[in-house]
C-alpha cells in the first residue's frame, strides 16, 4: 500500500540518478530484531533535545521512508552517487570524542551519528533510527597500507562497559578502505579504494579497538594517533567539540567543531507522514530509476564524467595494488632473514612464491571485477544517453 507519496517525490527521491551495482559476491547481513543500545545518554549533558519524531520530519526531504521489518521504518538517502556508502563523503577529525566523522551531506548530522545502516539488495543502503549519539557507529580495521571503517549494521549490540556485543562477519561491500596517507584529508570518497579491493584490503589490516563508554559519554577511538601520524606523516589536531544550536551552525574552525547533536527521545507512536511499503519499494524500483532519470537528469553521471570516475578508480587500484606486490615483498625478505638454515630459508622461499602467486590472482580477479563493472556503468549511461537523443 502507498502512504502519501505524491508520484514527483515517488520517481525522485530514491535514486539519485543512478546506476546502483550490486555487489554480487557477498551476503546480506542476518536482520535481528531492532537493536536498543544499552547505554542511554543523560540528555543532561545535551543542551538541547528532539523527540524521535523529528527525524521523520526532518529526512523526508532527501529521502524516502519505507516499512521494512522488523526495524520499522527506515530511511534511504536520495542523490548519494552511483557508488556511495555511509561514511565515504566527509571527512575524519581527532577530537576530544575520538575519531569523529564530518559529512558532506547537509542531512549527515543524523544518520552517521544516530542509528545504524544495513544493506539491502533490492534497495541499498538504508539507516535505521536510533537515540544515542556518538562520534561515529563504526568498526575500524588498519596496517602499514590501509585504514578502513564500516558501518555498524543494526543488529549489533553495544553495551556501556563492554563496547560492540559478539563477533560479527561485516560482509565485504560494507568496508570503505583508504591508503593510510590519504586518511585525513577530505572527501574521502575520491581516495577510497573500489571495493572489488576490499578482499585484498582486509588481508593486510587488522580489526582494532571501536568504540568505548567514558563518563557516560561514547568514544570512537579507532586507529591509533599515533599510527594516523606514522601514515600519513603529518600532525593529528586534537579538536573540541562545542554544541551548535541547529544543523545549520555546524561547522569546523581552528580547533574547535561545532555539531548539534541534540538528546534524542525514542517516540513509540511516532511515524513518518510519508512512507513506502518495503514489497512496494522492490518491486517499482526499476521504474522509480527510470523516472528519476528523466525528470532529474542533471544528477544522472554524464559519459564524461563517468569516464573521468573510473579512470580514477583504476589509478587507485593499480596504484594500491602495486603498494601491496612491494609490502609482500617486503614481509618476505624479512621471513627469509629470520630463516637460520638453508632448509628453512628454501621453505620460506616456497611459500613465498605461492604467496606472491596468490596475490597475482586475486589482483587480476579484482582488476576483472572493475572491469566488468565499468562496462556495464558505460552501457547504462550510453542506453540513456540514446533515449535520451531520440526524444
């Protein structure tokens, strides 16, 4: 059923633009019940407070809700790109908090530091509300190439004292990976690794420490300061968060950040006046995209810039993949050093071409991946571009 969608916000406002490639490889996560943090922060310590319900509101602008179980309602964002996930445009700052993530996104003070984001096939990326503020929902991986974060799915607990309940599997896609040197400067997005990289990522990074309770209050300490300064070579500025008064107010100057980040009160009977029922939103999805592009089709990726896109991804990924081939060697010499006998040097030499021939194929899969997916953006914006001529 169909709740109030007039058809110009229905054509417009999951897509942006868009050519959404969905990863093929991995799983969706399992779906838990709707996950309540353990903590509840003091609204004391907030100087100003929202009912749940605002949130409603406030996104329904640049996005669409959808009744999607057992979460209820939750939100995905319009006009993100073709490859965009949570996190990815913005920026990281070091604060007083720990790791806090600035969005580009002028709607981006509530889903990256509120809630959760899960994956959906048919509809991508979506957030799920949540009360609890914190620097970030996120879990951290890194190495002497890479720092990488992931969304927290719904589903994943975190408890005062405890941090993030259980192991959790992230699927592949959730990762967004950078070269280290690259991990503070802005947007992101254009450093990030295509995430046909990601196998090859995880295997040269390590899970690290996420988030922490101190004071009641939540701390995103991630990677290391002084790991982020060995990277990247460059000063990490320790920045003070202060309380804006409106979403407007955020900013960053000097040292100091402003963020509003109002308490949060959940509203069981609240809802949006607005929203999409889960089998709808599948089912007309290709035909929203379609409409998207024809009466929005400024946002659609032109071929240029497409094309200027993927030249940079494949920079990235020969350029990552090449930082890998010589780290591997790199680890290898080292291995063969420590060998005391000429046996155990002959077996660290074995291996190590089976582990050089192994990155060699996971490269040229990788690379296959990208290409692949490259083609089929190129035949979707050119299938647009014809129907387009022929109007």
């Amino acid at each position: 059923m169909r709740h109030k969608i007039p058809c110009l916000l229905f054509g417009m406002v999951l897509l942006a633009g868009c050519i959404i490639y969905v990863p093929r490889d991995v799983g969706e996560p399992p779906a838990g019940p709707p996950d309540e943090e353990v903590y509840r922060s003091d609204s004391d310590e907030y100087p100003y407070e929202m009912d749940s319900a605002d949130f409603y509101d406030y996104l329904a602008p640049y996005g669409a809700w959808v009744s999607y179980r057992p979460y209820g309602y939750v939100w995905i964002p319009r006009h993100v790109g073709h490859r965009w996930r949570p996190y990815s445009s913005g920026r990281w700052l070091w604060t007083d908090y720990g790791w806090t993530w600035i969005a580009q996104e002028d709607w981006g003070w509530i889903p990256f530091h509120y809630g959760r984001w899960g994956w959906d096939r048919a509809l991508g990326w979506y957030w799920v509300p949540g009360t609890v503020w914190s620097p970030a929902w996120v879990t951290w991986r890194w190495g002497d190439l890479y720092i990488g974060w992931a969304p927290l799915p719904p589903g994943i607990d975190f408890a005062g004292g405890m941090g993030i309940g259980g192991p959790y599997d992230f699927p592949n896609h959730y990762w967004v990976f950078v070269e280290g040197r690259y991990f503070q400067h802005d947007y992101l997005d254009r450093y990030a690794l295509p995430y046909e990289r990601n196998v090859s990522a995880l295997r040269f990074t390590v899970r690290k420490s996420d988030l922490a309770l101190r004071n009641r209050q939540i701390f995103n300490d991630g990677v290391d300061v002084e790991e982020v300064r060995r990277l990247t070579r460059t000063a990490v500025s320790r920045h003070e968060i202060e309380d804006a008064r409106g979403p407007k107010d955020n900013s960053v100057s000097g040292r100091s950040v402003r963020i509003y980040r109002p308490a949060m009160k959940k509203n069981e009977a609240a809802r949006p006046k607005s929203y999409l029922e889960k089998d709808e939103a599948e089912r007309d999805l290709p035909r929203i995209r379609e409409r998207d592009l024809e009466r929005n089709g400024a946002s659609a990726p032109s071929a240029e810039r497409l094309a200027e896109d993927q030249e940079r991804e494949m920079r990235i990924l020969e350029r990552s993949q090449e930082e890998e081939k010589a780290e591997l060697k790199r680890r290898l010499e080292n291995e063969e050093k420590k060998a005391s006998t000429a046996a155990e040097k002959e077996k660290a030499a074995k291996e190590g071409e089976v582990r050089a021939g192994e990155l060699r194929k996971a490269h040229d899969e990788e690379k296959a991946k990208v290409d692949e997916r490259h083609q089929e953006e190129k035949k979707v914006i050119k299938g647009k571009i014809r129907k387009k001529e022929g109007d």
